[in-house]
C-alpha cells in the first residue's frame, strides 16, 4: 500500500465527506435508552442509524452489504458487511465497532455551542457524539477505503454500530449470538470508543476495570427515636455501617482489604504505563482538574496510574436515610442505606468479588443490626488485552513513524467497555486494537465536547495501515 496516498486519501475524506456528514449526526438527539424511556417512539436511533447507513450507501463500496439488524424489544444495531478486497476467504473476519447512541445533553455549555448544534473552532467539531462516538463509523469506512484506493489489501471487514453502549451495552450479548454464524472467525477487532493522553502520537487500551455495584442497608430501628433519648443504648446505623466498610476498604489509604479484589499486575503492564508516563509527564494526574489545594492520592505518576488502571477502589455514589442538612432533626436514624461501586482490576473474578463483598458486610455485624441488600445489577467483568502479535506491533510502528512522528503508546482504562470482554470470551484467539480519537479536553458525558478532526484523520490512516497489515500477516 502507498502509505501517504492513503494518509492524503484519509484527510481528503475528512474534509470534503466525512465533516458535513458527521456535523448533521450531530444535530439527532440519539439518547441513550438509559436517559429516554420513549426512545421507540422518539425514533431517535432509528434517525441516526439511517443517516450513517445512507452516507454509507452513498459511498459506493463494492460489494458492501448494508443491514438494521432488530432483535424483540432490543435497540437497533446497523451492520455493515465489505468483503475481502481480492475477493478472499469471507472466514476470516475483521470486526470493526463503535456506537451511535449519545450521552444526555446537559446545561454548562460554553457560549455558541451546544449539544445538537455542530460547531467547528479551532480545528475541532463540537457537538454530543462528536467524539463519542460518532466519528467512528466514518473512520472506520475511510480507512477501508483509503486501504483499496492505494494499492492496499483488505480481509472481510464488518462494521457493527451499536445505539445502546452509553447504557452499557445491554443488547450485545443477544445480538454476538444471533450473528455468531454471519460473523464467522474474527481475527481483529478494531474498538474506536477509546482516546489517550495527547494529540502527539497513537495510544492504544490494553486494559479495562470491571465493576461491582451494591446497595447495603443497615437497621437498627423500626423507627427513628429522639436521640437524646436512644442515643448511648442504641448504636447509630452509620457507624456500624462505617465499621462494616472498615473490612473493605482501608479508610487512611483507600486500599481494598478483601483478596478477592486484588491480582498480580502483568509486569508487561506496569512497562506500557512507566513508558507512558514517562512520554508525557502529568499524563494521570491532569486526568482530573482538581480544586486549589487538593492533593492526588500520590506524587508518583506511575502509582497514581496502577491505582486508576488495574487497583481495585471504592466509591460510594448514593445514599439513602439521610435528610438534606436543613431537614434533620435530633433523630437517631433507623436505618442507612448507602450505593457502593466498587472497581475491578482488568482480570480479577467479578463473580468471586461480588460475593466477597456481600460476605464482608453482612457477617458478624456489630450489635446484631441487621444488613440487607438491594437489587444488584450484575457484575461486570474487566478486560485485559492478549499480547501484540508481531505483524501488529509492525503495523502500529509503522504507522507512527508515518503519521505522528512519535511511538506509540498504551494505556489502562479506570472505567469499561463491557463489550470487550464479551468479544474476547467469543474470539480468545483474535487481536485488539482498541483505539480512538477521546483526548485530553475532548469532554465525552459533559459540555462542549467535541473531536480533534486531525487527529481523527491520522486514528483513521493507521487503522487503514492495521487492515493492510492484517491482511498481508
């Protein structure tokens, strides 16, 4: 393949094709069904998967298959079929993802932006789904195309643009099995749903945290009691509760106490993230702006990096039994409840964890007070990446040298993509490219995000440079 034919083809692209169509994406308020509960009768999916499947359409790939794929009472799902460039075997898949579904707008933006109005300034396309995940499927059909164009090769490619990932991709799971034949042997999977810590060179995620979520009541009381009166014969709910959540977490240190939250990192993990921060000094610690004054948990980059990536941490994200401070009286309170999440590393056992935690809070408990659980969403397992594969490795070194002019580099994810552990459970055998155009003052969930259109245009030359190395491997 001619390497800059296609890095001009892919910015080409960008520009006169890719943009207009992307910034009118951005106008449909795709919501997320977890934010619309009338989401069928809204249509708004439907309106953005018949807008890139058009544009695709349009776009004269030979070949090409196009399809709305409905499973009952499950969100749509656009999936795109290109066949291997030199008409080869249509088993060996490569499987390219992103989705169409769009976090809630919320207030905050800046002035002359907004959610569904597309603005682009200073190189960048402002809008939600702009970058998370919109340009995905546009990147995706230009780097095949890019790939054809310049004397390239290709295997089969299939597109799978999902609409209910910002609500956890509840609908995966279904739709992998009922395509399961159509898909065939996936040897690549290509995830552009992920970024990295500059604009300078490619990043790549290698790792992802799973999750486990608990709602955990403490009572004391069948009804609240003056405290004057009860206080001093009856133990308040909170500090059992507080004393309950010593077994888990270590409050001075915030480090998970219980064996089945902790592994052993891979020590080839902790030499991606030295390099990388090493490659860009603050790379974790300005993750977060924090007030004037606060302190991260460490000054060492590469703990503060294991911490977020791979160490398991609690978090507690509601509560419940606690008036707002203007409403509290001199009550000793029946009960707390209190929402607990608590983060995986990449390959701990989500099923071994949940159940430890729920052993931890509710055996021996102080005083007998009695501790019961609310509905549980189910765990959700971490995902950590098999290693490079040497043709891979080339591709990606190949395609930094070309394009960004810097190596590039890995990282861990503190959150999920919970389709990548489904994808690697069904292709154990496949590599993973889990990429994408997410960087720093990109703002996925909140206002004014936006994408770094170059940026984009060289995430999609070396995905073009990874299909043709695929295919020649």
């Amino acid at each position: 393949m001619d390497h800059a034919a296609a890095n001009r083809t892919v910015s080409e692209t960008w520009t006169s094709d890719i943009l207009p169509s992307l910034s009118t994406l951005v106008e449909v308020p795709a919501v997320s069904p977890a934010y619309d509960a009338e989401w069928v009768e809204h249509g708004r999916l439907d309106a953005a998967i018949e807008h890139v499947r058009a544009w695709i359409a349009g776009r004269g790939l030979e070949g090409v298959e196009l399809e709305v794929v409905r499973l009952p009472g499950r969100t749509p799902l656009l999936l795109v079929d290109v066949p291997a460039s030199d008409g080869g075997a249509a088993d060996d898949t490569v499987l390219l993802y992103g989705h169409l579904d769009k976090q809630p707008p919320l207030d905050g933006w800046s002035e002359g932006l907004g959610p569904w109005t597309p603005v682009v300034r200073n190189g960048r396309l402002y809008g939600r789904g702009s970058v998370d995940d919109g340009y995905s499927g546009y990147a995706a059909i230009a780097a095949i195309e890019a790939v054809r164009a310049n004397g390239g090769a290709h295997r089969r490619c299939v597109l799978m643009l999902e609409t209910g990932e910002e609500s956890g991709s509840p609908d995966m799971a279904a739709y992998l099995e009922h395509l399961a034949d159509r898909l065939g042997s996936v040897s690549l999977v290509v995830c552009l749903d992920a970024g990295g810590g500059d604009y300078e060179r490619l990043w790549l995620t290698t790792s992802l945290r799973g999750q486990v979520q608990v709602n955990v009541t403490v009572s004391v009381l069948d009804s609240g009691q003056h405290s004057g009166m009860a206080s001093g014969i009856v133990p308040s709910s909170f500090r059992v509760l507080r004393t309950l959540l010593d077994r888990v977490e270590d409050s001075a240190t915030g480090e998970i106490r219980l064996p089945d939250f902790t592994v052993d990192i891979p020590q080839n993990r902790v030499d991606e993230l030295r390099a990388a921060v090493k490659s860009v000094p603050g790379l974790v610690r300005d993750m977060v702006e924090l007030p004037d004054g606060m302190r991260p948990v460490s000054d060492d980059e590469l703990e503060l990096a294991l911490n977020n990536m791979w160490r398991p941490t609690l978090s507690v994200i509601g509560a419940a039994g606690l008036p707002e401070p203007e409403n509290a009286g001199n009550v000793l309170r029946p009960s707390t409840t209190l929402s607990l999440s608590l983060r995986l590393p990449p390959t701990a056992d989500p099923a071994a964890a949940s159940e430890a935690i729920r052993r931890a809070l509710s055996t021996d408990v102080p005083y007998g007070a009695t501790v019961t659980f609310g509905p549980q969403k189910d765990a959700a397992a971490g995902w950590n990446a098999p290693d490079t594969a040497p043709w891979l490795g080339r591709a990606l070194d190949d395609a930094s040298d070309d394009v960004f002019g810097e190596s590039w580099r890995t990282l861990g994810m503190g959150g999920s993509i919970p389709l990548m552990g489904l994808l690697h459970d069904a292709y154990p055998d496949a590599q993973f490219v889990v990429t994408g155009a997410l960087g720093p003052g990109s703002n996925a969930h909140v206002p004014d995000e936006s994408l770094d259109l170059d940026y984009a245009a060289k995430v999609t030359t070396a995905i073009a440079y990874v299909l043709n190395a695929h295919a020649h491997r």
